[in-house]
C-alpha cells in the first residue's frame, strides 16, 4: 500500500460479535499506521445493540498464523489512528478546494456570480449605486 490511506465507496461489510449478533457496517477507509492495517468502519442503522458511530478494526494474525479481525480498545491507539484518518481526510479536503481554486484573481467570478472581461466594470460591489 503506497498511500497508508484507502478510500472506498459503498463498499458494505457485515460484522458480527462474539454472541454471534451480525451488523451491517459501511467500509470507510483502509489505514497502515506502524505496520498494522486498520479498516474505519460506520454504522449503517442505530441498532439498539448494535454498535453506533465509527468502529475501528485492525487487523491481526494469531500464533497460528490465521487471519482475524479485532476491534482496538486501546485508547491511545484509536487516539492516534482516527487522529491520522481526520487529518489526512482534511487534508484531501483542502487540496480538493485548492484544485478547485481559480489560479488567479482575473479568473474569479466576480461577487455578482458573472465572470467579466479584463476592465470590465460591475455594480455588484456598489450596492448603494443600485438604490
């Protein structure tokens, strides 16, 4: 994994506790943080017994050498994972608003929404000219 950070789209997951009760949880993210895989999961439906919220599951392999997904109760290690998760979210979403930016201020719309000639002149910022 090159970005420690995966996105999914509707990707749905189905989990179940150790008394056996199954939820349906949606696939948010997919994160490497200090070697381990972590998958940030959502609630789906707030299920009376169910979990809510986020869940955060990493992912494990016993003695044995078997794959198994346990969901982290580590305080500091949920701190430092969703912590990574937000800022790197943010973070697309400051890009994704910079590339979305005009490169310069003759390519902004003007405030009235129309996009002006060079020199061309606009009422919108003189609002008491309007009256």
């Amino acid at each position: 994994m090159n970005d420690p950070f995966e996105f999914e789209e509707d990707e749905w997951v189905e989990i179940c506790d150790a008394s056996g009760k199954r939820s349906a949880m949606r696939h948010l993210a997919t994160l490497s943080v200090s070697g381990k895989t972590y998958f940030v999961l959502g609630a789906v439906s707030q299920e009376e017994d169910g979990p809510d919220g986020l869940l955060l599951v990493r992912e494990d392999e016993t003695v044995d050498g078997v794959q198994e997904y346990v969901v982290a109760d580590d305080e500091s290690e949920i701190e430092d994972v969703v912590g990574r998760f937000v800022a790197h979210t943010l973070m697309q979403i400051v890009e994704n608003a910079m590339d979305d930016a005009p490169e310069d201020e003759e390519d902004a719309p003007c405030l009235c929404g129309m996009k002006h000639a060079p020199g061309e002149f606009c009422f919108c910022d003189e609002a008491d000219l309007l009256q």
